[in-house]
C-alpha cells in the first residue's frame, strides 16, 4: 500500500493517500446544480480544503464532521492554494485502519510520552499510598475510568490540551507529590490522592477523542462538580470508607483551581488543599509557557504577546557565547 | 411568676427575670481566688455584661456559650455600665420553658411573618407544580428538612440573616416566580422548582437554630454543591425521574448565584436559570436596603455608610408636604 | 407591480424589487475611467454587495448611506458571490412607497409586537398612576416624544437594540411592575414613574430611524442626563409640582443604572430607586439572553461563547424524552 | 473681657473662654434623676468632653450639635483625662461675638490664604476671558454664588477638605489654566471656563459653613449634575448664548472626573475637557500628599500609611548634608 | 534624477522611483518553479505590496526587511489592487542617498517639529539647572546619549510613538516643568532632572531606528530600571555627588509611571515625584487624544471607539455657526 | 541570678527579672509635676505597660524605643490589668547579657530551626551549583552579606516575618529547587541561583534586627531592585562574568513575585524565571496558611477570618475517628 503522506508534504498535482481530522463538510451545489462535498482537513502537520465531485450522495453517508478519515484524491491548486481532489474516503479507526498506519496521534497533537507508559508509571504511585481506603478509592476510579484517562487531554482550549494530555499532567503532579508532601509536613497519602482525583471530573466534561468539547454536563455542571461526584460514588462503594476523609477528598476537588474565579466554589481551607492548588497551577504554567514556544512562529528569539501570558517569551538563547556552562 | 424584663428595660437597682442567649462565657478567677462567672448576654432589645458569684460550680454545668437561658438577677452599675448581677441561670427550650413565656424570638431577630404561615403559603406554591417529577422532588425534600426549613437564617451575615429568614427568602421569590415566569415566557414548573431548592443547602451549610455559624461541611462543601446534593438524592429516590430534568435542576441551584466571584461554579446558561438568579439577586437586594434602614442609628433621614451598599440610604420622606399623593 | 424580494431569496439572474438600507455607498471609477456607484444593501434577511452603472450622476444624487431605498435590478455572481446590478434606485419613505410595501421592518430588525398596540398598553399604565403630579408628568412627556417612543430603539448596541426595541422594554417593565412594588411595599406610583421615564432620555441620546447611533448630545451628556432634563422641563410646566418629589423622580432617572462604570452618576439611594434598577437589569438581561439564542448560528444546541455573556448558551432541549411535563 | 484659650493650651484648674465648634450635644440623666449636658467641643487644636450641670434646661435651647459656642469654664480631671466644666455657653456667630475675637477659622481647619484675597485674584481671571458669552456666564454664577463660594470647602472628606478650601483648589488650577492651554494648543476660555465652574455644584451639594455635610440634592443629585444645572440656568439668562458652546460646557463638568467609577457619568471627549481632568486630578493629588504629610503624627521622616495613597510618604529631608543645593 | 513618488501619488502603469521601509520581505517560488521576491513597502503615506522577477538571488542579498530601501519600478494592477512590479532596489542610508533625498521622515511618521531644534531648547533647560551636581548629571547623561535622543521614539506603541517622539514628550514636559514646580513649591532642579531623565531608559529598552522594536534588555529588564542605571552610572563619575541626592533621582525614574500595573516598581513617595508622574501622565494623554484625532478615519465629526480611550472622541467643531469667539 | 520571668507567667505582686523589646516610650509628667517614664514591653509571650518613677533622668539616658531591655521590677494591678513597676532597667546585648541567659529569640518570634545550621545548609547547595561564575557570584554575596543573612526575617508584615525567615525561606525553596528543575527540565544552576538571590535586596530593605521596618532606601527603591543591584555588583567583580548570563539573573530577581501589582517591573520571560516565581509563591503561602493556623485564637478547630486568606482555616482533625491512616 501506498505511503501516508501528510499535508505539509503536499505538492501540486502529486496523487497521495494519508489519515486526516474532517474539521469541516457541506454538501453544496456547484452552479451547475450538481451535488459536491467541501471539506477542511487537518493532520499535525497542517490544514487543507478538499473537494470530492463523484460518487458524492454515496461517501456523504460514510463520514460525518468530527471523524478520523483515511484519504486518497490529487492535489491541485485552486485560487492560488493547494486543495485536495478527493478520489476514496472513508472513516479511520485503529480497528479497520490501524494495520495501515492510522494512529490518532498523527491527526491531533498528543502527549510527547507513551499514554501506556505514563498509565504503567501512575499505577505505582497508587500502589504507594498507605491508606488502605485512599488506595481503593483512587484503584476504583482509576479502573472504571482507564480507557478515557489513557487519551484525554487535560483542558479543551487552555494546558495539556492534546491527546493524554490529562494523564501527563496528573503524572507530572503525582510525580512531585511525594517530595512536596513531606517539605511541607503534609499527610502525602491525602495529597496524593488530591493529585491523583482533582481532574477527574474530564472525562465526564469533554467529549470526542479527537477534537475536544463539552459534554452538556460539562457545560451544565463542570468536571469540578463533577469529579467530586465520582468520588463520592466510589468511595460509596467502599466498605467503611470514613466520612471525615471523604469531605477532604471532596473539599480537595472542590478548591483545587484555588479561587472563585476559577470557578472553584470553595478555596482551600487546609494545607493538602492549598499544595494541591499549588502543585496543579505550577504544573499548568510550566506547560502553558511551553506551549507557548512551541507554538509560536514568529521569527528570532522571542514569542508574540498572542500566547496566555500576554508578554513576548524568550525562546532561545540570548547568545551562544561561553557562558561558564562547560 | 414575674413578667419577663428586656435588656432595653432594665434599670440600676431593678430585680430581674428574663430569657437571653448567652453570647460569652468565661469562668474566672477574682483577685482574691475565688471563681465567677463573666458572661455577656443578648435578647432582641440589646447586649449587657452580667457576672454571678455564688454557687459558681454548680450553675457552671448547667448551661454554655450559645445557649439559651433563663436568668434571675440584680441590674447594677459597674464603671458607669449597667451590669447584670444573677442569681439563678438555667438553659431554657421551648419543652421546659414555652409555657413561661420563653419563645426563640426573644433573643434572636426574627422574620416578620409567622413560620408556620409562611410553610402553610410554600405547600400552596409546590401543589401548584404541574410536572409530576418535579412536584414530588420538591415535595420531598420538604418533607425530609422540614423543622430546619422552619427556623433557619437564609446567611449567616447577609441578607434575610435572621430565624426563618430562608423561609421568608424562599416564600417572597415563590410568590414573583409565578408571573415572572409567564411574562418571559419560561418554564414555569421548572422556575418554581428553582426557587424551591436554590437555597435548600443552607440546612446543612449552617448550624445552630440560635446563632448562625458554618458546619464543617458548609465550611469545606458550601451551600451550592450541597444543595445539588440534596435534590439529586431525592430525585433518585423517585422512579424515572427524567436525567435531563435532573441535570438542569442540578444548573439552577450551581448557577443561582450568579457569578464565579460569589462562588457559583456555573454562570446561568438557559433561560429559567438566568431568571432564578436575577429574581434571587433582587430579592437579597431589596431585603438588604430594608435591613439597612432598619438598623441604622444615626439621626436625621439619612443611613450612615455602614451598609451593605457603602453609601447613605434615605430613611425618611424629605419632607411632610402634600406631594400630590392624597 | 412586482413582488417585492428578500435578500435571501435572490438567485442567479433573477429580476427583482425590494426595498433594502443602503449602508455603504460609494462613488468610484472603472480602470477605464467611468463613473459608477459601488453600494451595500440590507435587508431583515442578509446583506449584498450592489452596483449602478449607468446614469449614475443622476441616480447618485436620488439618495445616501443611511436612507431606506427601493431598488429594481438583476442578480449575478462576482468572484463567487452573488451581486445585485441595479436598474433604478430611490429613496423610500413610508409616504412614497408605503402602498408599494414598504414598511421600515423589511429593512431593520424589529419589535415583535406591533408598535401602536403596544403604546396602547402603555397608555393605559399612565392612566392607571393616581399621584395627580406624577400622571401629568409621565402623560406630557410622552405626548411630547410619541413618534420617536414608537419607534425608537432601547440602545445602539445592547438589549432590545432594535425597531421600536424602547417601546418593547419599557412595557416589558411596566408589566412587571405594579405587582413588584406591592411585594416589596414600595410606592407604586412612583415606580411606574421611574419605569416609564427611566429611558426617555434615549430619544436624545439616539438618532436616526433606520440605523442607530449617537447625537452629539448623546455623545457629550448622555441619555441619563438628558432623561433628568426632559422631566425637569415637563414637571417644570405643572403647577404646584412638589418639588420633593421631582428630586426623587430626578434620582430614579439618575441611578437606574445602578452602579458607576455603567455610567449611572448615582447609585439608588431609596427603595423604589433600588427596584427600578433591578426590573430594568432583569429585563435587559433576559431579552439579551434571547438574542444570543436568536443571533447564533452554531449548529447544534450550544450557542458559541461570542455573546454577550460569553458562555455558551443552551438553544435547544437537551433531548426530546418523556420529561414529565405531559 | 478675657483672652480666649484653645483647647491644647488647656491646664488641669484652668478658668477658661474660648469659641467652640459643639460636634455632639446630648441631653442625660445624672444616676440622681438630674439633667445635664453631656457636650463634645472641637477647635483647631483639638478636641475635648464637657459637661454642664446647672440651668440645664435654660442653656439647652440656646444651641445645637453643629453649631459654633462661646464657652466659659473650668478645666478639670475625669477618668485621667482632661474635661470642660461648663458655666455659660451660648452660639457664636461672626456677628455677635466677632469683635471679641470670633473667627471660624478658630475652629475649623481653613485654606491658608485669605478667602477675600483669593477671590479678587479669580476676578481677575474671569475678566480675562475674550469668549464674551464665557465671559457673562461665569461672571454671573460667580456673582450668584459669592457667599457660599467664598468659605465652601472643596469636598466633604477628601482633597481641600477644609474652609475656603473650594476657592483655593478653583484659584490653583486658574492659574495653572493659561499656560497649559497655551502649551497643548486648545481654546484657553474654554478652559478656563471649565476650570472655574468644574466645581460649582459643591455649592449645592455640601451644606453648613463649620461642619460639611451633604444635602439632600447632593445624596441624590451629586455636585456634578448639579454644577451642570448651574451653568445652564446661567446661560439662559444670556441672550443668544451659543447652544453649541453651552453643549461643550456641560460636557466639562460632567465628565471633569474622568472615569466612571469616580461618578462621572461622561469621560472627556475632546481636548479642552480632557485637560480640565488632567488639571483637576493634579491640583487633588499634590494636595492631598500635603495633606498626608502635614496630618501625620508618626515619628520619623515617614508617614504612616493611613493616608490616600496607601504608602509611607517621605516627609522631611533624608539627611542635612550638603547635597549641592546651595 | 527622477522625483521621488509616495504610495498614494502611485497610479496604474506610473514608473515611480522612491523610498520606502521594507516591512516584509520573503523570497517564493512561482508555480513554474521560479524564484521572486515577495514584499511589503510602506511610507509615510501608506503601504504597498511590491514584486521582483529578475535577478532575484542578486537583488535578494543587498537588502533585509525592516531596512529603508530605494526602489525604482512600475505600478500594475492585481486582483483589483495597485501593485509594485521592481526593478531595481537598494538599501537606502542617509549617507548614500541623503543628497538624492531620502530622509527617514520620508518613511516613518516622525514628530511635527525639527529634531535638532528641540535639542537646542532642551540644552537651555538643562542649563537653568541650578544644582551643580544635577546640572552635570543631566549634561553627561544627555551628552553620552545624544544621538538616540534625537531619533528615539517614546514608546513602541502608545504614545509619541514616532521619530524623535521621545525628544518631543521630554521637550513638552520641560516646558511646563518650572511653572508646575514653582506653583506647588517643590525642588524645581528635582522636578526637572526627573523631567529629562525619566525616560532615558528608552535609549536602551527600543532598538532600531526606522520600525521600533524592543531590545534583549528592553524585554527582560525594562526602561524604568535601565534609566536608573544610566543615572546610576553618570552620577558615580561625578566627585562627591551627595547620595541622598541621587536616590531621590533614583526614585523619580522608578516611580514615574505612577501605579504598579503600568510596571513602576514603586509608587512616587514625595513631591516632586508625584508632580513628575502627573505631569508625564497629562503629557502622553494630550498626546494620546491628538493622535486619536490625527489616526481615525472614520467620517463625520466623531472617531470610532479604536483608540486609547475606547471611546468616540470629538474631532471637529459641533457646527461653524457664530459662537462669540470672533 | 535570679531566674527570668517572661510576661505570660506574671502575677500580681510578684518580683520578676527578664528580657523584652521595648516597643513604647514615653517620658511624661504626673499630675504632680514629677517626670516618669511609660512604657510598653514585650516578649515572645505577650505584652505588658510598664512604669519607671524613679531615676527617672538616669535610667532615661540609659535606652531607647526599639532596643531590647534587661528589666528588675514588680508586678502590680492598674485598672483591672497587670503592670509592672519597674526597679531597673538597661540596653541588652548578647554580648553584655547573653551569660544571663539573654537571647533575642527570648523576645521576638523566631525561625523554629537554629540559623547557623541553616546556614550550613545553604553553603552546601551554593556548593553544588556546577557553572563556576554563577558558583562564584553567589559565594560571594552570601560572604558579603552572613551577618544580615543570618538574622533577617523574609519581610515585615507577611510571610517568614520572624528572626532568620529569610535564611528559613531561602533554604526551604532551595530544598525543592534541584527535583523542581529537573521535573521541568530547565537549568538547575540558573535555577538555584535566582532561588538564592531572589530576595538579596532585603538585606538592604529592611533595617533592625529586632523590629523590622523600611530602610531610606527600601522605601524609595525595594528590595527588587537593590537585590540586582547586588547581584550585578558581586558579577560586576567576578573576570568575564558572561553578559547574557547576568541579563538573566538580573530578570530572575526583577520578576520573581510574578506579577506588575506585586511590584514586579517584569513578568517572567522564560522557565527558569516562572519556576523561580511559582516556587517562590508556593513557599510564601505554605508558610502563610501555617502561620495563620498558629497565631488563631478562636476556640474550635476554625480560625477566624483575620488571616492572609480571609476564609475559616482549618486547625484541627474534624474528629478524632479511625480514619484508615493506622
């Protein structure tokens, strides 16, 4: 079978076959009155708009908005750009296409580390914690909820906003929880489970694997509300489970964006509480900023003011002089 | 037995009987050793400080900071102050001490309408509940909290912050909720149940019938996701209840507040929400200007600026001329 | 004569008539040196780009930007476009072409109430004040300002920001508020005062029928002042008018907005000042809530954030079940 | 006739006669049943308690709270502090006790330049202005309001808060008005102009000369729709004075404050009006850091914080070296 | 030599010859496969896109965007927009093209008066200086800086943002600086060395000549604290310049912008620091609201809301009617 | 020698020798005519009045307000309260006093870790920094400055204000600041160096080892600033120190509190600075919610509102229940 070529690759007139994000699709008429599709695709590498002209009433039923789609067609160039003729198209999954090459990570941004690898590491660090009822609280959660933890990304528009982005960033909080915990004299096994929880409510507030939305109970509700509730529901579960420790599970949830404008309904009001806080908004800013240079396509060493921060961000070296680092 | 005396009565030399809420209590040493009791007790009409000195011990166990008492004493002058000097202190309840005249009413500000009428009116208001779900959620949550519905504050230092002021709160929205919902044309089964509930938190947020002060949970939860809390357990409890009804239930009391700052998690986002939190913010205003005139003690027509508002607030008329109104 | 059409009606080398708001007109040369007329016309429907070729000195001087036209002319695509080749144009007037069909509502949005009628209700209202002063006030007023108050906007760019759009709210209000002021024990009349003359200073503030913008003394005092002025100046022509109760009414108008960064020079300083703010955010914000759900054009049933509340907004049901209210 | 003594010249024992302003006054009961005058006096140079025990009744109906005394007594000792035993005491007024030395300047705070002197120097201003409809205007507002003009303070709390002070802060900006109109190029009569009426509605907001307080129409109008109502009647006195003009006038003082949530309910719109801002903004904050600096009582070179700015304020010299100066 | 043709002089087929700032540039391939440059030019006058076909790789070495360049070329016509075709194009620098005409102010918008004329008048005030050491602090700092003094502007994008802008805002606030400083008694040496030196920062915060950008140091350390430096520096050569004296011209620059959000690290603690920020703040006002006026290209007598004060401001007389002034 | 006797242990009629911080003093006059001196003293324990009534002049000369004072006297009751008569009274110094057990731990709130060990500490991380300028640019300041680093506390009012809270705030950062940058991949020894130089400037801010208050120079510059100042001196020393390397320390230190209303002059510009920042804020609000748990005084196991974060904070366990942690 043909090689997958992706859209930065793209070339007038050359024939290609690859996976894409169908962002966009009308069915339209051309002035002739003859039905056509018009299509926006995206991979990681790029953005095309693409035309399919035969066979239109039957692959309109094979595909919606929204979907994976594997591709053949011509590029050609209309109005000064490149667009894609469509020849076949049909909708991708790692079950049908998946032998082909298809993998989601090449049409939406993913996280830089294996989702597996990143669950495998997790898993430890649950295992680790002392509290025989903290530990089944957070094995229950983890287990109902594992295919959506290994692909969802932490946020739709703001950090960690691409595939297994929420496994990465709670694994990058759980990963600094334990030395924080004791710096700061804190019961480890409550901040953990902190870290480990505080985002849980995601996987009921968006939606789709591949572009990110909100569920209506995301709208309605919030994952805030909304992870407490899986909390509680699992720790309901647990024999004994005592209720002075679950109203801190949930107050850690509740307060951990820290302030109301946030949309956290409580601040925290305890130590694990505020470090949680702490801990998640330092790992948010970091990958923000990061995010940022990688992001940016001005030209020379700093950003644009268009990133979160509103300021321009250094992205490289001031110099490459001797700088004492060798 | 002896009429009861209030605070704003009491005069140097009087012998006393009454019933007050004891604010302070502090067991102290005199400077010769022996033990006495300080404490500041508070009715309707004022504050005063009051000491006993016999049989310290023995009345010591009898009652606490925050309870209900009922007092016999000397009225003093210590440091130019009256004083109350007791001779016998009891707690006192409605069981022991109704048939004496001790009614809650006394000590602490109180709605101005009668609890029992004001339940009497809400029951109308949920009968008149067309969606069958929605009338026996309301009904029941009620039914469960029915004696804290009856005494308790709608805040602890807000607006309608006094004995059944929730009830009050709650019947004034009930009564605009009706023709309000008509002239915009909303839902009005679902308004009403709105009203009902938005506030139904406040039964586990708040504690004590006498002073207000936040419970553990309303401190570490809030009112809001409590109150969520309620209406979703009673939902359950009713066979079929529609989810999507359910969930917007769960919107209105998260978004009746308004605004993130004001600790609402959600913004109103459909119609019936929007107007729950407009007909709840109205009524927390108007009853605020009320309070604040009826608690300013400056002269002259004008509130001072120690209000809710931070401006002077017009008490009187500005003059008593024929303005036309006769 | 011909049928009139709407912009979204025109097809591809169709003759039409309609009426439409010119809203861009300019006069430019072809390369080849030629005069000719490049304008932008619209109706309730959409918008499209219109060109006059011949005559075009005589037909430049018929009519400008801002007037209503009527236009006879032929449909054909530019550039992927359709574009209207005009044949005739000239101004319209309800006057002139009034038996043709023109009605300023085909080319602006509208009230959805007819305007007669509801200045009709109004009327009624004003009958309905018993304070001799104040119905004299409120009848002189708008004897004065009817034919703009029929047809005015309630603002530029806000709420009810459109044809007749003062008139809708400001019944809206007065619908509202006889029985507000007998729930919360305000004077009624002057509540009904303070609704209908809250905004008439908008007539000043505002000018032009078809398309809304500012006077200059909009620009340089405001409709907040200028509605003061106007009651000054009626009450001013009534024998004996109290002038306690002018300072009142004069306060009404000044702080209806509420708070300062809304302009309003005052905030309400008694009851009535209080609850004529609180009807008039009311109905501002749920008629702006409407028009967010009216305006947007997302597919599915979530408005897009770009409101005036900048959340989505629930359009739709969130499903077509069973829920209850059958 | 004796010499007046003020109140931080006050000795234990001390036969005093002294001018007063009375700041409370309240009618009590000795615990013996008997009348007396419990008084707060304030000059100057501070502030004491008095009492009067003796023809109670009689010296009771002869002043107020607010009013200026005359007082004669004697000094003792009460509590540890010091107190005024009260044998006469009657209102002071420039008339009747002036030529014993009756000066309101005695007590309270005044500008410190002659009011007289200040006045002659904004003559002149006016009669410098070339515009003669501006010209007329401000001669005549001034001519109105001369009394009130010549001892009303600038503001109830804030910056020039003390007698004359209004014409002080009027006179300061004046004459910084010429050369800064000159400098940024804009019409100097309109400036100065807008320099000398920006205020004048003080003359309706504050009442009393001694202690300023806000009237009704200052509560609900506020000074600068008042100061705008001035100008107009003004102008309509004046024949044929230009609306255009009269527009640009009232857009100077409605929007001299500059920003919304400082009550302006215009932000300045042209060059003249943003200047006036700009010039009134300067001449209150240089004297509100004097202000800040001269009502200090810490030791040291800095100031407190409890000042406008909310920061220590250098009040002397870092050190007294030779620092090149001389 | 052929005169010199701004951007909107250029007509469809003109051969023009001028100069211009090279705002973009990138080098293309046709779809034949050939290279051309692909740029944009702009002058004083407006802006261009501009095509080279021939000798492309020979022409692309001898110029950068952002460098002023001579071009001589034809203009056409593409899709309905004029067009540069280039024939040839050079660097043009003062040195080699000065005596053809270049001048920068041909290109970037420059400030209205000569930039040595405003040297020559500042010189003057520095020499009123009376201070001995400030008269040389300021005479070596202006001495070391002389030449970016004259072309500096005073800021990327707010006010006086043109060439030899900052020369201009420095010059404007000298000329009001005595009178200020004599009106509200403060040190005039102190408010006028604050006056020249509080921008001096901007020499190292900017970069470039021609199109303003910041520099490495500008980004990460900012004008404010740079300018101290540079006073820093020049005071430490001067024998015996009193310390006491220049931590107050220390901070003079630090506290210049007035309030923490606008990035001064301290808030002005004494007069003559206050005076400076008030005035700084009058000067880019008036120069904000000229350069409203001057940029707007709305018609009618009202700007859009697209300036610095985000509202309509008023740009011509109301009316030509008689208004007294003549 | 008598024991040492700290306030919370006085009794009435007791003779006690101790340590305190002389907080007031004021000679004054009794009603007699005799001088004597009032003062207030303090210790770790609390705080008392004091009188002195002989050798009045002698003992005058002997201290001042501020200094710590070795105290003979004895205990007696003014007004209901404690007050101590003081015998004699001296200056005292470890080196004078500390045999007698003098120690200023004894009299102002202190880091809970002993300083010299701290400090030990923090050499061995200065150690471990690998780029041998950076190594030798902090080695050198903290030479400079031990003795100051020693005992300053991390600010005057807010977090770590106690004895040795910055060495305690400085270490604890330094504790987290390796795993911290290896978990987010930036530079360690830049890291490290911005940790142990981020607040440097306090050393010059704050004066006082006892009671901290602003310095000259922290008023006027801060400790921002100062501390690069610090910083580029010591590089300044240093051979070919690398410029772009010091560029960044320099904004290390400028923008280390994040925030313009924080009085940072910049915000952070790359990881290094965020980290350093975020960090830096963890530190200060662990340390904040500590010391708000520990100097509560409410009874029960919430604190007041009356702390850094204005919300209850939890103090205690909610119960004492068998919780899963055994």
């Amino acid at each position: 079978m043909k090689a997958i070529t992706q859209i930065n690759e793209f070339k007038e007139g050359a024939d290609i076959r690859g996976f894409f994000l169908c962002v966009e699709k009308h069915l339209r008429n051309t002035r002739g009155g003859d039905l056509y599709l018009d299509l926006v695709l995206r991979d990681r590498t790029g953005q095309i708009t693409a035309k399919l002209w035969k066979e239109v009433s039957e692959y309109h039923d094979k595909f919606s908005a929204g979907d994976a789609v594997v591709v053949a067609g011509q590029v050609d160039v209309y109005l000064d750009k490149l667009q894609l003729n469509i020849k076949k198209i049909n909708v991708a999954t790692v079950q049908s296409y998946g032998r082909y090459g298809y993998d989601p990570a090449l049409i939406v941004p993913s996280a830089k580390s294996d989702a597996k690898q990143m669950w495998k590491e997790l898993i430890i660090y649950i295992k680790k914690i002392n509290n025989k009822y903290l530990k089944m609280l957070v094995t229950s959660v983890y287990k109902e909820h594992k295919s959506k933890l290994l692909t969802y990304p932490a946020s739709v528009v703001m950090h960690h906003n691409y595939r297994s982005g929420l496994l990465e960033h709670t694994l990058s909080m759980a990963q600094l929880g334990t030395s924080l915990s004791e710096h700061y004299k804190v019961d480890t096994d409550l901040l953990m489970t902190g870290i480990l929880l505080h985002d849980i409510g995601k996987v009921r507030e968006i939606t789709s694997e591949l572009e990110a939305s909100y569920s209506d109970e995301g709208n309605l509700i919030g994952h805030i509300v909304l992870g407490r509730d899986i909390a509680i529901k699992a720790a309901s579960q647990i024999k004994k489970f005592p209720p002075d420790l679950l109203i801190k599970i949930e107050h850690l949830i509740l307060s951990h964006k820290g302030q109301y404008d946030w949309q956290s309904p409580k601040k925290p009001k305890f130590k694990e509480a505020l470090l949680l806080h702490l801990i998640d908004n330092m790992d948010a800013k970091m990958n923000l900023m990061e995010k940022a240079i990688e992001e940016d396509i001005e030209e020379g060493k700093w950003t644009s003011r268009r990133n979160y921060f509103r300021i321009p961000i250094l992205k490289d070296e001031l110099t490459n002089e001797d700088d004492g680092s060798k």
